[in-house]
C-alpha cells in the first residue's frame, strides 16, 4: 500500500506563477487587437497586482508588447505559435506520406535545400519498408544521393559550386561519383523536371529515386528508396507517385517555411 509520502510525491510539482502566466498568455491570445491589464486579470481569474507584475514579466521577455493602453502577443509569442505551427504542418505531412509509402509498399521523403544546405523535412516508412539509414551525413554527400543530386540539380550555377566548395565530390561507395567533374557532367545535360535515379551509391543494397516538387521560391524533392532486390519496383512508384503530386502539394499546402 502506497505510504502518504509516497502518495504526495506521485503528485506533479505545479508551478504556480508559470500556471497564472500560461493564463494570461491565452487571454491576450483571445483578444488579437489587444486588451488592458484589468480585463486580462478578469479573464485569467487573477488579482490585478499580480497580473500586473506578470505582465510586466511577460513583456519585458518578448511574449506580450504594449500598445497605446493593451497588450498584444509580443515576438516570443508569435516565434512560439510559427513553431508549433511547422510542427503541425510536419505532422500533417508525414501522415500523408506514410499513406502513399503504405500504398505503393516504398520508404517516402521529402526534403528540401536551405541556406545551402540539404534538409530531410519528412521521412515515411515501416517495418517492411525501411528508409536509408543516414551513415554519412546527408549534408556532406548531397552528390552520392538522389535526393542531394536532384536538389543539386534545381540549383543555379554558382549557388551549386558554393555548395561543391563547402562539400567536396568524394565516392563513398564504389558506385558514387567519383569527383567534381563527374557530377558536373551529369547533371549538366539534365532538365529541371527529370526525376534522378542512383543505385547503390550512398547506401549499397539500396535504389532511389527522386524528382523536384515546387514549394515556394527554393528547391525541393520527393524522393523514394527500395532495396536492391526490389529495383524493378521503383520506377513504377516514382511514376506513381509523381502522378499525385498536385494531390500531395495541395493536400499538404508545402510551404517552404516547414
């Protein structure tokens, strides 16, 4: 039988003044154009002296302003509500792909090139479609997958020798490209649209493919791996899948914020 002790200590510690802040918070949020200390102290159940002094807190912080007389969410606040939104819009995202990898039996990706660098934003997969494990850092060998050469592929010139002097070409396995010049020369000849197929250069037992989506002003892909001993598979997914892409975009409203 649990002792009194054991009982109370069971219990989760509640911050109190962290609770009344949360409070206000949600009363500021409730009232976009803004509203006074008096009414915010009202709506959050608080005496005013302390919901004076929270405010204060909460303004000096950056999650409230005041404006001609109200408070209004201030920068902290808005950085908080953008995040849990691109949280959410990440959720959403990979419920979507986790369908369409279901559907069509294949591991889903989408990434996108920021700030010069790869990003895998999304990764759909199960037990019976493993996704690539990342061996070697996804950034640093852009040229040794498809995800990095279709990326790569969407660039400008000078934009893709910033990336090659930051991340050298070097062959990871005995199927990658083997220098700076190879890669050059194979994406040199290929249109902004085509989809970009590699075996067994970043990862050996491993097919991918990938193609460029559009969302927003930066480039982006859905990509698709299956094991080596599924190849004949991948080019019916990837035609599968581009089929839907307008389905995808829309359903997930890509933004390239996420």
């Amino acid at each position: 039988m649990a002792t009194a002790n054991e009982g109370a200590a069971a219990e989760p510690t509640l911050i109190t003044s962290v609770q009344r802040a949360l409070r206000l918070l949600e009363a500021v949020g409730a009232h976009p154009a803004g509203a006074p200390a008096k009414q915010l102290a009202r709506a959050a159940g608080l005496p005013l002296p302390t919901a004076y002094h929270l405010l204060r807190t909460l303004t000096h912080e950056g999650y409230l302003r005041r404006e001609n007389g109200v408070f209004v969410l201030g920068v902290a606040a808005e950085r908080l509500g953008r995040a849990g939104a691109r949280e959410r819009q990440r959720a959403r995202m990979a419920r979507t792909l986790a369908r369409l990898g279901e559907e069509l039996g294949v591991a889903v990706y989408f990434s996108v090139y920021r700030e010069g660098e790869v990003e895998v934003v999304a990764v759909a997969d199960g037990p019976e479609t493993p996704a690539v494990e990342e061996w070697a850092d996804f950034r640093r060998t852009a040229h040794a997958h498809a995800i990095g050469q279709c990326l790569l592929a969407q660039l400008d010139e000078r934009d893709r020798e910033d990336h090659l002097s930051r991340h050298p070409v070097q062959a990871i396995t005995p199927y990658s490209v083997r220098d700076a010049g190879d890669l050059r020369r194979r994406l040199a000849g290929r249109r902004r649209a085509q989809p970009v197929y590699e075996r067994q250069e970043y990862a050996l037992g491993t097919v991918c493919g990938a193609f460029p989506v559009p969302a927003g002003p930066e480039a982006a892909t859905l990509a698709i791996s299956v094991p080596c001993t599924q190849a004949e598979r991948l080019r019916p997914a990837m035609d599968s899948l581009r089929s839907r892409v307008n389905y995808i975009i829309s359903s997930l409203s890509f933004s390239i914020s996420i």
